[in-house]
C-alpha cells in the first residue's frame, strides 16, 4: 500500500544494501526501469561527486539506524539531471532494512507555479492539484523550495518561498519575494560574491550549484546549504529551482569539534598544528602585503621546580593564568599557541619592530606581576622571551629553529628578559642570516643543542670558542636531563657557572652548569 500511493520515488533497500523494491513513481520520475534499479545499490542514481555521501547515509541507517536527510543530484534516463530531496529511513519490513524517499523539486515548483497562475485567472483546472494539496506536499520536503529567477541584465528575484521560509530565517517572504536583496543583504560579501561566481557558472553551462551561506537574522546567524538546478524561462531568463536545507546545527558541531581539534585543552590558546597552519597563512598575507611579522618563544622560568614544590594542579593553574594574560596584553589579530609544557609561541603580524618590543615587553612586565593563589601562597611567576623577525622567504621551521635560539639567549642573560639572537638586543635583520651564525665566523663553533619546538636534537651556532668551555668529558651528574628526563648528564671539567652540560641520551648540550641541581653553590 505505502509503495502504491506514496507521492514520490520511493525505494526498499535491503540488509547488504541494495535495492529490492521500488514505487511506480521511480519509473515516471527517474525514467529507469526496475532492471536498471533492483540488485543495486542506490547510489547508483547519484551524480559522481556526490555518492559516497548518499552512500555512507545508506550505510549509517542500515548499521545504526539513523535517519539521514538532504540534497542530491539525480541522474535520471537519457543522461539528464534533477535535484532531488532525499529521506533514508530505518524500514524492518518484508525483509528491508530502510526505505530511500526521493522527492523531485522541480515537479514541486511545476506544480506550484502552475496552480498559482491558475488561481489568478480564476480557474479551476481537473489536472492540477489544490492549494492545500500541493503546500502539504512541499511541507514534507526537509527543507524550503525556492525559485530563484535571473533577468537577463542579471537582476535577481524570487518566484516562490515555501512553507518555513519565515520561521528559519525570520525574514518576511512577501519582502523577499519584491526584493531579493532583502535577504541577499544578509549575507557576507565575500559569499555574496561566492553565489555570484555560483549562478554566472551554472546559468553558462546549465549544470546544477550548490553553496553554503550563512544568513544574519538579525538576533542570530542560521546556516544553509543551498542547491539550485536551472532552466532556461521567457525573456532569455535563466531560473534555478532549490532547496535550502538548514545546516546551522551541523555547523555549531563542525565548529566544536575544529575548536577541540586545534585547541589547548588546558589553557584554551591554539594548539602546535593549528598555531603552525595559522601562522603560515598570516605570514604568506603579510609578506604579500608588504608588512613585518615578528616570531616569539616564550617560556616560563623555573616551571618545573613550580611543579615540583607545589604539585600539578598548581602548575595548571599558572599556565591558565599565564595563557589569559597573553591574550589580554596582545592584540585581538596577534596568534598565541601553546607548542609543549611551559613553551608558548606567538606572532606580531603587521608590526614596526620597536612596536614590537613594546608589546612583548608589556606581555613580560604583565607576567611579572601575577600573583595567583595556590593554598596559603601567593605564588608570581615571570618569563623568558626571544623574538625574531621573518624573513620574507623564510620557511616556518626554519623561523622557529632561529627563535629557539634567541629564547636560550633569554634564558643566558639571567631570565625573564627579551632577547634577540645576540647578546647584543633587538638586532635588525640584516645583522643575522637564517642559518644563525653571527660575526664574521672566525671564533664561532658548532654544537648539537635541543630545538624544543621539534623535540630533536639539533646543531646549533654557540658564541666564540673561549666562552663555551668544555666538551662532555667530565663525570656524570645525578641530576635528570631537564629535556628528556634522563640520568645522562655529563659535567663540565672547568666546572665555570657558563659551562655547558651535555646529556648522552639527548647527544646535545642542554643547560648551562648553573642551571643544574647538584651545581655546588
């Protein structure tokens, strides 16, 4: 009986996903015989970009039981195309496992069209269906039909605006349907512009669109994927009958779930891979537009002793604190990540490099000054930054190896302090190459150094030989590797404060001799 009397294409599909049955309206609306259709699987009437979509929904019902709903173009016989709105449902009958429920949209709007221009006329024709039978048809539809006509000097104006039209976007119809720019205006350019490129494409090459927009309605935003298939009407007018699908609870999921993927979890700042995406997209813009983009690492001084004294959930709630007052002295468009324990990153986009220090300075003398309760004690933290700036042609991992190196100069002049490649301050550009040597190279040694944004080992450009004094060749410390944790570390001979101390796990020098817990005060 349902498969009789259903007003649509309606198809059984079975437990291993094909089709076992179908309505008599599959062969007048698709123009495909039962031979074409049974044994297969539904998608085969998809287009190709859009089965594997129409296909996992048929799968998601048949495995879990869940109802899908939306758009897909057709391919019906004789090679055409019609946008159809598409119901899978969960249907434990007569050996099937769902039932795909297609309606016809332009049969919609044939109806529709036909039925108002003869109410205006004043007749009464045996072919055509009632008002109240053709808006109970268009309300099943999971969506909101449209007509959208384009003059031929390229005006646009809506034909028609189905049922739930207001209550989605509440915009009153009879305003949209004289002014299509009534609701057009409610759109970003930039998507207006989308939906331009859209229908110029698809009225040239009468093929099908689809777009997603987002539609301020004044007290919230509301999100439609909108499809459209066009047909050539009078006066050299080209008119797209669709359907636009309310996508806004899709979309506040979509966006969840990025916030979670490129996310800190701890503190709220942008995660490594995010922060790294983001970075390279800001830099290539700027580079493009001729401004400067300074990089800075920062690191919160002692932070493992803070852990260690006073337990996790104190160092949490430092890091919170301190993630907050980044955000609060740096400018809404700068970017803050957090790349691994007490390390953050940020970058100044746009910026002089004396407005550059300023800002950072401010972020350093705002750190400064917190103070954060943990039990009985106010503990205060204070951090070490090194900051560079971007060469044009400069890779991000290149930048960040450089940067590296100015946060260790940070770290050598005492902490909490901001510190370019040299000891020397803010050095312009042109004073250090990207590779990081400084001078004209004739003290300069290479050793291995821990690049803490990679977690590997790295060679790294030291100051003149007299200065850094030792080789690993002394006797083993008790004290863990501040870098991997491991008891590997090797004291250096002089046993001088500046000294370097290497760790045999890391193969690279990782803090000064000062630095280590067993140094002899």
């Amino acid at each position: 009986m349902l498969f009789q009397h259903f007003p649509g294409v309606l198809l059984g599909v079975d437990h291993q996903g094909l089709i076992r049955c179908t309505n008599p309206q599959a062969m007048s609306c698709l123009a495909l015989s039962d031979q074409l259709l049974l044994e297969k699987s539904p998608e085969v009437i998809a287009a190709q970009g859009e089965a594997p979509v129409f296909a996992r929904a048929i799968r998601d019902c048949i495995s879990q039981g869940s109802a899908w709903q939306g758009l897909v173009t057709c391919r019906t016989g004789g090679g055409g195309m019609c946008q159809m709105s598409v119901v899978v449902q969960p249907f434990y009958d007569a050996g099937l496992a769902c039932l795909v429920m297609l309606h016809d949209i332009s049969e919609v709007f044939s109806q529709v069209l036909a039925e108002r221009y003869l109410h205006e006329n004043n007749e009464t024709p045996e072919n055509i269906s009632t008002r109240e039978d053709i808006e109970s048809y268009v309300a099943r539809i999971p969506g909101i039909v449209f007509r959208l006509r384009q003059a031929h000097e390229g005006a646009l104006s809506f034909d028609y605006l189905g049922p739930g039209f207001e209550e989605q976007t509440l915009l009153c119809a009879d305003e949209v349907r004289k002014d299509a720019d009534v609701l057009l205006n409610r759109m970003s350019e930039e998507q207006r512009l989308k939906l331009s490129i859209e229908l110029a494409q698809s009225g040239s090459t009468m093929s099908p669109w689809r777009l997603e927009m987002c539609i301020d309605s004044g007290s919230s935003l509301c999100w439609f994927e909108a499809r459209g298939v066009p047909q050539h009407v009078a006066d050299g007018a080209v008119a797209w009958d669709g359907l636009l699908l309310d996508i806004t609870e899709r979309k506040l999921h979509e966006s969840q779930i990025e916030k979670l993927v490129s996310t800190d979890a701890l503190t709220g700042v942008m995660n490594r891979r995010a922060f790294h995406d983001a970075a390279e997209a800001a830099a290539a813009q700027a580079m493009r537009h001729g401004q400067h983009v300074v990089l800075a690492m920062l690191d919160l001084d002692h932070f493992k002793a803070l852990n260690d004294c006073y337990g996790h959930a104190a160092g949490d709630k430092v890091l919170q604190s301190f993630s907050e007052t980044c955000r609060m002295s740096l400018r809404p468009y700068d970017l803050i990540a957090r790349i691994g324990g007490e390390e953050f990153v940020v970058m100044l986009v746009d910026v002089q490099l004396v407005d550059a220090r300023e800002i950072l300075e401010r972020l350093r003398s705002n750190v400064e000054s917190m103070t954060m309760q943990v039990g009985d004690r106010a503990l205060r933290v204070t951090v070490s930054m090194g900051a560079i700036w971007l060469d044009e042609a400069e890779e991000l991992e290149m930048a960040m190896l450089r940067v590296d190196r100015a946060l260790y100069e940070a770290k050598h002049a005492g902490r909490n302090c901001l510190r370019g490649l040299s000891r020397g301050g803010w050095l312009d550009q042109d004073e250090i190459s990207a590779s990081g040597h400084e001078g004209d190279g004739s003290h300069i040694r290479e050793y291995r150094f821990v690049d803490t944004f990679s977690g590997s080992a790295r060679l790294a450009i030291d100051e003149p030989s007299n200065s850094l004094h030792e080789l690993p060749e002394g006797p083993c410390l008790p004290t863990p590797c501040p870098n991997c944790g491991q008891r590997q570390l090797r004291a250096p001979t002089t046993g001088t404060p500046d000294a370097w101390v290497y760790c045999g796990a890391c193969r690279a020098f990782v803090c000064r001799y000062h630095e280590a817990a067993d140094y002899p005060s």
